[in-house]
C-alpha cells in the first residue's frame, strides 16, 4: 500500500489508497500513472564542488585527525573560546561544503576572526609529523584566505571589508588615516628632506602603514640606509602591495594592484626590492610569484635581516647607549610564516645599554598583536582584546619597552601599550637611535589611533 501523509480529504493523494483497488476515489483516474521519471543527468560541478574538491585533502587532514593542539596557539581562540572559531572548525566547514550540508552563505563571517599568523599550521601534528612523512601539509592560512576569496566571488561580502577594499581601490592605497589624505601625492611625504632618488637597481618599499601613519620607521631605515652607504631609491608610482586585499578576498585588486606595482619596476629598471613591514615581505615573496610566476624577477631583500648583515660586517656600528628594559615582539609573519626570528634579536644584542628580557617563545608559541588578517578592520575590539594579552605577557617580564618589527602590529600594540605603561618601539627606530641618528616623522599616537575604525564607513 502507498501510505502518502498529510490532510486533505479533497485530495485524492492525501489518503491512503492501494493503486488499481476498486475502491479508490475515481479522481483518482485522473492522475497519470508514473512508473519510472525520465533520468535527469546531474549538473556540471558547481563552483561550491569545484572549490571543496580542491580543498578537500587538507580539510579532511584536519577534520578526521581529530587533533586540536592549534587552540592551544591561536589567537582568537585564547581570547573567545569560540568553537565556531577555531583552525580545527574553518577545516571542518569546507567539510561540511563537500557534504552539501553548508553554505558558503552560512560560515564566511566565521572566517574573518582569524589573524593569519600561522600558528596553527606550526603546532599541528599533521604539518609536523605526518605531513613531512607524506610531504602534506594542512595549510589553515590558505584554507581561510581560499574561503574568503571564494565568499567574495559568490557576493558574500564582509560589510567593512567591503568598504575597506573600495576605498583602497579608490586610493591606491588602505585608508589607514582616516581624515588626514591618504593618496599616490602623499605617499613619499614620509622622506621630506632626505634627498633620496627616485627608481635605481634597488628601491625601498614602504607600507601604507608606515608611509602615512608611522612615518618614523620608514624614516629611520631610509637614514641607517644612507649612514652604511647603501644606494637606493623610492617607487616611481607605488600602490599598495595588494596583500591585505588579498588575504580579505579580494584576489582581482590584489593583482591589479600587483601588476602596477610589477610594471612600475619595470619602468624603472629595478632589480631588487627592500622591504620592511613583514606583510609586505608575504606578499612579495609568496603571492607575487603565484601570480607571474617566473616573470617576477625581482629580489626581495627584508630590511631587518639587511641591517643585522650589515652589523655582522661592522658597516653599522650601534655605539649610543639605549638605556630601556625590553622584550622583543615576533611579528607573526616573520617568526611563524617564514622562520625569521634570530636577526632582529641579532640586532638587539648589538646596541649597547640594553636590558634585553628575551623569552623562549618563538615558533608557534610566540605571541600574536592581533592586527594581522584584516581583523582590526571587522573586529578591532578583537584585535584589542589579543593585543591587551600580548602586553600582559610582556608587563610580567617587568619591561619598560616592547620592541616590535612590524608596522601594522605597532598601532594595536601601543594602544594597549598605554594602558600597561609600556612604550612600543619600532626596531629600525630604536637601531636609529643607538646610530645616533635624529630620525623624526610621526610614530602615529592618540590622534590616529582611532581613525582605522572611523574610516570603514
């Protein structure tokens, strides 16, 4: 007997009834006899399928193994203990994806808390362990950068993400300043009277955040630069990297921005690229090459680890005293994403009255700002709350002086810096200072500490 559920004594279906009985409605007749329905071929992959398959491996690495030694590490986690936040849940989404049970609708506002400082990756047992063995490693990084690149091309859009990235489209560069102009005329205010050339072999590539925010860094290098005798000059026409698009998931700016930035050297017949934010340093040594491949000829040289070379060869001779109790940040991207993490602590022990509390905390212990990801844009209160951990671990050590070598982690960092009394200190500024070099320019500071937010609308 077919039982069909649901009221409806109208509806000669909505009883039971047993086909071909005598006693069956006669309205019954007039509904067509269907044995079998005519096969539909299932639809091409849908762009959701295409993307689960090309994730698939790594989600699935991560959701089957069951570890879950990357709370332990990331910084969100420590700060929400939000289960939908975690590594572990970001793999186990696109599972759900592969499933069909999920959306990229329903989990991309998931992906924004995360900072991208790779810790994840360091601690899991898959990328230690297994993954060397089946050379396979879980990449949560570019899991969530892929997701968020996927949610924008499926109009899914972050609301101050949004508003960010047009903006930077708008300017050609982030709009790190708020009211104070942030645009292509501006972008070498930074060097006012410094003298330097424009174009050359090698140029010196300068954030947004340090060329409009925290003008002393940018300063401070161009003048240690000048000091070894090393030859140099400014972009031509910079824009921004287009690093930050890229890991809010905007990957066609990104390489619009990549690709004036690429024809700009060219113009200029630049060989080699100094660079000094760390974020920079990602874009230039791991998203530029996935977009030109073997077109991008460029060298790409890290302030930070020129500088302490130029020390090892006694071309730099830090001689005046800093007399300050300090312990040294890892910028994220430097310690965890790429292993560099002795340099600046190479630097440090060189500049003489120096009190250096260093910690056993490199790798994936090390300690995240909080400003990484494009998280200070859609979250900044999140951002506070990590970067506020981060000066508590420091004030135990009993410092005056948190060092960082990271623009972009300085502006959160001394924000909670003042509430822990504690400075933080740019480390080209502070090896300026030991140079006796007078650097100036703007270390930012409460008038612009609350522009990033105010401009998002």
């Amino acid at each position: 007997m077919t039982q069909l559920d649901g009221p409806g004594a109208s509806d000669p279906v909505s009883v039971p009834f047993t086909p071909g009985m005598r006693d069956n409605p006669e309205e019954l007749a007039a509904i067509p006899d269907e044995i079998v329905r005519a096969h539909v071929l299932p639809p091409g992959p849908t762009r959701s399928q295409e993307f689960s398959e090309q994730w698939r491996n790594a989600a699935y690495s991560c959701f089957s193994s069951g570890h879950k030694f990357c709370r332990e590490v990331c910084p969100v986690t420590q700060v929400t203990r939000n289960e939908s936040w975690t590594p572990t849940a970001f793999h186990a989404n696109v599972v759900a994806m592969d499933k069909g049970e999920m959306t990229i609708e329903e989990i991309a506002a998931d992906y924004v808390n995360c900072t991208q400082c790779g810790a994840c990756e360091l601690r899991c047992p898959n990328t230690l362990f297994t993954g060397d063995f089946y050379r396979f490693r879980t990449r949560t990084v570019d899991v969530v950068k892929a997701v968020r690149a996927f949610a924008v091309e499926s109009g899914v859009h972050q609301p101050a993400w949004q508003s960010w990235n047009e903006r930077t489209d708008e300017r050609s560069h982030e709009p790190v300043l708020g009211q104070t102009a942030v645009s292509q005329e501006h972008v070498r205010d930074w060097s006012d009277g410094l003298d330097l050339p424009i174009g050359g072999e090698t140029v010196l590539f300068v954030d947004c955040e340090a060329a409009f925010y925290r003008t002393s860094v940018p300063r401070a290098v161009a003048q240690i630069l000048q000091l070894a005798g090393y030859e140099f000059g400014l972009m031509g026409n910079q824009w921004c990297c287009g690093g930050p698009a890229a890991e809010m998931g905007y990957v066609d700016q990104a390489k619009r921005f990549a690709q004036h930035n690429l024809d700009d050297w060219r113009s200029t017949g630049t060989k080699r690229l100094l660079v000094l934010d760390p974020h920079d340093y990602i874009s230039f040594t791991e998203d530029y090459p996935k977009y030109f491949g073997a077109d991008f000829d460029i060298e790409v040289v890290l302030v930070v680890e020129l500088f302490a070379e130029l020390i090892r060869e006694g071309k730099l001779t830090p001689r005046v005293p800093v007399e300050r109790a300090i312990t040294y940040h890892d910028p994220c991207r430097l310690n965890k994403r790429k292993g560099i993490w002795k340099e600046p602590r190479e630097i440090l022990r060189s500049i003489p009255g120096l009190d250096f509390k260093d910690v056993d905390r490199v790798t994936q212990w090390s300690y995240c700002s909080g400003g990484g990801g494009g998280l200070p844009v859609e979250k900044p209160e999140l951002t506070a709350a990590i970067s506020a951990s981060r000066l508590e671990n420091a004030a135990r050590l009993d410092v005056d002086t948190l060092v960082s070598a990271c623009p972009w982690s300085e502006r959160p960092l001394g924000e909670a810096g003042e509430a822990a009394d504690i400075d933080v200190v740019d480390i080209h500024e502070m090896l300026a200072e030991s140079l006796g070099i007078e650097v100036g320019g703007s270390r930012g500071g409460s008038e612009g500490s609350g522009a990033r937010g105010g401009d998002r609308s």
